[in-house]
C-alpha cells in the first residue's frame, strides 16, 4: 500500500495492515474523484466527513437519486478499473435522513433493487 508500519505488530494487526491500507487508499481515491466531479459539475452536493468506508453527503434532496448513481459508478466501476488488482465485489449503500447523520436510513429502493 505504499505505507509504512514501524515496530512490533500483533499478528491480527500484521495481517489486517495490508487490507485495511488498501480500503483506505481506495476509499480516499473515491474521496478525490467525487470532490472533482462535484467541482468540474458543479454539483449540489459537499462531501461532510469520511469514517473507515463511509462516506457522508450534504446533497440537494431533488439531486439524491443522481448523486446515489454518480457514487455508485465512482465507488464501484470506476474504482475497479483504476485498482485492476480489486477482486472482490464492490457495492453501496446509500442511506439518507432529512435531519442528521444519527437519523440516517435507506429509503431510496430503485437503486438498491437495481
């Protein structure tokens, strides 16, 4: 993954280091590639926050079900080309609130059933 780890690892820790180093690397890939499509668009949205694999949106409600499919590509099919090396079936799951992170819930079934 290009990082560097310096003393003594647990054995757990040896051998989550490589897999979690490159879910962060994609994860941050996706991070630049939205920002840039958001900028180059000039999409209603602004990335919040980003948690391990989760990334959090302030998006337009009229603009959810664009952006869920734009996240989508990006996160999924894009991310699959740019790391060849990614074998392992990608998804999203989108989920939603009108008030805050805490109240978040999937409420956007064409694309989830798609």
């Amino acid at each position: 993954t290009g990082l560097r780890v310096r003393g003594i690892m647990s054995r757990n820790a040896m051998l989550n280091s490589p897999v979690q180093g490159s879910g962060a690397n994609v994860t941050l890939w996706c991070l630049i590639r939205l920002q840039y499509l958001i900028e180059k668009y000039n999409y209603p949205v602004q990335l919040i926050y980003q948690i391990h694999d989760d990334i959090g949106c302030r998006c337009k409600r009229e603009f959810i079900p664009e952006w869920d499919k734009i996240m989508h590509k990006v996160m999924c099919e894009e991310t699959k080309k740019v790391f060849p090396w990614l074998d392992t079936p990608l998804q999203t799951e989108p989920e939603y609130s009108n008030t805050s992170w805490a109240n978040k819930q999937a409420d956007i079934p064409e694309r989830i059933s798609a």
